[in-house]
C-alpha cells in the first residue's frame, strides 16, 4: 500500500512538473509605438475611395461589417473562429486540484474517487479549441496635406466558460490586444491594392 503511494505520489509531482508552467507576461509596446503601427498614412484625398477599400480589405479577410459611417470616417467589423488557446495558470490550478483528490482518493480507497471527475473533465475543457472573437475599429481621416490617415485597431478575445469550455455565448475571459506588425503590414499592404483598384 505504502509502496502504491509513492508511486501515486512521483507520478502526481512529475504531471505537476509538466503542467505547472505560467505563461511569461508578454511585453507591451508603449502606446506611441504600438499607434505608428496601427496607422498609415495613404497618398489620396478621397476618403470616401478609402472607406469603400477598407470595407473591401476586411470583407476579404471574413471579417463582417458591424458599423459602416463614412461622414465620421469609421468602419468596425467583426469575425469569429476557433482557435487552441490554453490557459497555463488554470492547467496547473486544475492539476494540482486532480493531484490532491487522486491522493485522497488513494487514502479512502477509492471511496472519493468520483471527485477527480470534475477537474479531468476542465482539463480536458481547456485543451480543446476556443470560440476567438476579434473586433476591428477603423478610423479613416483626411489630413492637411491632402492624404488620408487610416488607423487599424486588432483586438482578440477569448470566449471561454467557467468549466473552460468554449460556446458562442461565454464571456470573453481573456482580451489580447494584437502588437505583431506582420498582421497590421499584411492589412495595409492588402488595403493598398484595393485603393489601386478601386481607382482603376
């Protein structure tokens, strides 16, 4: 009996060890940075040419129009996916919270073993893919030299229950406001085609 405990017990401390990691806080850009790379500056005075490429640009890339306001200059969009998001800290509460019942479980032989069914069913939860919502704003705005600054703001949020599943109707438990270039570079440079094309 002793000897099954131990082995419970190296075997509970080694799926700790696994799962117990944190994720590193990310490093945020300081408001100016992150604004130069949300904004772009386009080589026409016709707004309204550029509202109609935004509209263009985000419809390409699923995205659906939620508000469309060319006298303010404003466009928000919307699309939803699914995506694998995992939640490090809640793994390793859930690990530790299966480790302790499996341990108690193991010294009322067996007796309480239906508790370790809620914290396996959250793990499991946690690891299957995630509703993800991403909302777009766009600002579209004539400057004084006769261009158009157009500023692209991308930011995700994670749809998750409290069980750590995923529906269309959870709360968004997690928002990540979006700092790769590439994806802002890969918006803009789409954008630019489209200002082409619409004036061709």
């Amino acid at each position: 009996m002793k000897k099954g405990i131990t082995i419970l017990l190296a075997l509970t401390f080694i799926s700790l060890s696994c799962n117990c990691v944190f994720a590193r806080g990310k490093k945020l850009l300081s408001e100016f940075p992150q604004r130069e790379i949300e904004t772009q500056i386009v080589d026409t005075s016709d707004t309204q040419k550029v509202m109609l490429a935004v509209a263009t640009t985000l419809q390409d890339s699923d995205y659906i129009i939620q508000e469309f306001e060319p006298e303010l200059g404003y466009i928000r969009a919307q699309k939803q996916f699914k995506k694998k998001h995992v939640n490090k800290k809640r793994v390793a509460g859930e690990s530790l919270k299966l480790a302790a019942l499996s341990t108690y479980a193991v010294f009322t032989y067996g007796s309480t073993a239906y508790h370790v069914a809620d914290p396996t069913r959250r793990l499991s939860n946690e690891f299957h893919d995630k509703t993800i919502v991403v909302d777009t704003n766009v600002s579209v705005i004539p400057t004084e030299d006769n261009k158009t600054k157009v500023r692209f703001v991308f930011v995700q949020k994670v749809l998750q229950n409290a069980d750590g599943y995923s529906f269309v109707k959870s709360t968004p438990t997690k928002i990540l406001r979006t700092y790769e270039p590439e994806i802002y570079n890969e918006f803009f440079t789409q954008l630019n085609k489209n200002i082409f094309y619409e004036g061709t």
